[in-house]
C-alpha cells in the first residue's frame, strides 16, 4: 500500500479541436508527471471526463497509459457506477494486468441507503482480482458514505484497501482517521483540505491540480506526511489561489486551461462541459506568473 502514499494524479483526457483523444498530449502529461515527482497516476476517474469516455476509449486509454508509463509509477484505474451488475462486468472483462488497483465511486443518482453501499460494494470487492479504493464524491453522486460505512467496508473486505475521500469536510475526514484499521488509507479528494489531511495522518491526496504543478504539490504532500507543517503550509499559500481558481467554473475546465498555459495539452471538453471562460483563462495565466516568481 506504499505504492498509493504522496500524490496520484487523476489525469485529464486531453482532446484534439474534433474532440478525439489527443495521444501526443496524453504523453506529454505523462512524462511531465513522471519527471517532477508524481508518485502514481489515476485513469478513467471524474476529471478524465470518464462520463462522455466510450468504453473502447477507455481501453485505448489504459493500453497507451500503461505503454507509456512502462511500470514507472502504480496505476489506478477508475471502474464504477450505480448499476452494481455493471461494474462487476466491467471488472471481469478489463485487462488489468497493468493496473495496481481500482478506484471505485460509489452509486451516483439512485441515492441508496448506507446498506445498499454496503452491499453494492460487497459484490465489487469479492468480483475484483485488484486492490480497491472507494471513493466518496457526494457532490457529484449525491449520497454520502458515512465513516461508519466505510470503517465496515474496511474491516470485512481485505481488498479495499483505502478511500478516495472528497465529502469537503474536516469532520469527516477526522472521524475515518481516527476509527479506521491502522493499514487503511485515508486520502484526500479535496486539494484545499489535502495538506490537513495529511498532517492529520492521511495516506496523500488524488489531486486535480497536481498534475498541472507537480514539483510544488508533491512536495507539500511530503513534507506533509512527514509532520514538517511550516514549510508545508508555506507551499500551500503559495498554491491556494490557483487551486481556487482551477474548481472556480467546472472540474476539468479549469485544470485544462492551466496545462493549456503550460503547453502541455489544448483545453478541449466535451458536451456538457464548456471550456473556462477568458476571464478564467486570464486569471490563470497571471497566476502562473506570480507562481514563477515565487
């Protein structure tokens, strides 16, 4: 489980002006990650656009990733949703030879009880030959896993192995660290509340923004994980008005206008996601320039 402690990265799908997946940007993500301290990449996840990803392109997608990346870092893998038939069907026909573990949302819109979680993801887990990291999203699936949940979950499946927590709140995540097994995995979901998490006792962040400012982001996690909060906090100023201004109109709009700035892929989305705005995009690039003198 050391393979998922620091800072994945759910990484974008970069998009060519006909909206078809732009391979040579793909890599250049990659390798960016790779070089400046990324310590394992998530495919197929919320801001992958897995909603408007065909699943030939999601096998396409985990083939070229897997390629490029040659067993550099771990790989996750995003496989859920809220027809529990489905995900299991997914999980069997999936090659996951190369992937590490997956990441698994729980059930979006039909808004099941605590025990229908429970039992949704007692089917995955037994159905899964891979470590599993569930993830909680309310905001986007709009029903909560309560720490209670989670904490069963934990202890009676061995393969779940961890949480992609992104409820927004303190709170929660304070409660999970503080009943959950001592090898379970806290991790962030939310980049302004990561560095808390992981002073706290958390495992590291799934970040949005870290793949677009790795060296900073990875480093904070670091020194985070280890206890050095002066000079984490330090880095976490210096992020916090791009991390503001990245969720500021939608999840991965302003991400991509970030890595667009850098050169790194064009900022393409798909229906029903629109592009940042210019006066997001302006506001972006200023603050590459104050992130560059600082």
């Amino acid at each position: 489980m050391t393979k998922f402690l620091g800072t994945g990265v759910a990484l974008i799908t970069p998009f060519n002006e006909d909206l078809s997946i732009d391979f040579d940007a793909l890599q250049r993500l990659i390798e960016f990650n790779i070089e400046n301290g990324t310590e394992y990449l998530v495919i197929s996840g919320t801001t992958g656009e897995s909603a408007t990803i065909t699943s030939e392109e999601k096998k396409e997608l985990v083939q070229f990733i897997s390629k490029v990346n040659n067993e550099r870092l771990p790989l996750v893998l995003g496989i859920g949703g809220n027809n529990t038939a489905a995900v299991i069907n997914e999980i069997e026909a999936t090659d996951l030879s190369q992937i590490d573990a997956i990441l698994s949302v729980s059930p979006y819109y039909s808004k099941p009880t605590q025990e229908g979680i429970y039992q949704h993801f007692k089917m995955v887990a037994h159905a899964s030959p891979k470590p599993i990291i569930l993830y909680n999203v309310p905001g986007r699936t709009a029903s909560n896993i309560l720490p209670e949940t989670i904490v069963r979950m934990a202890n009676d499946f061995g393969n779940i192995i961890g949480v992609k927590e992104a409820a927004g709140s303190m709170g929660q995540y304070l409660e999970l660290l503080r009943t959950k097994p001592k090898d379970f995995m806290i991790i962030s979901g939310d980049d302004d509340l990561a560095l808390g998490v992981a002073l706290a006792g958390g495992s590291g962040v799934i970040s949005v923004i870290g793949q677009a400012l790795p060296k900073a982001f990875t480093e904070m996690i670091r020194l985070g994980i280890t206890g050095k909060a002066k000079e984490a906090y330090t880095l976490q100023y210096k992020l916090m008005p791009m991390i503001g201004l990245i969720f500021s109109e939608n999840n991965p709009a302003g991400v991509k206008s970030v890595l667009e700035s850098l050169k790194i892929t064009k900022a393409n989305v798909r229906l029903p996601l629109v592009e940042a705005t210019e006066n997001l995009k302006n506001a972006i690039k200023k603050e590459l320039i104050n992130l560059a003198k600082s």
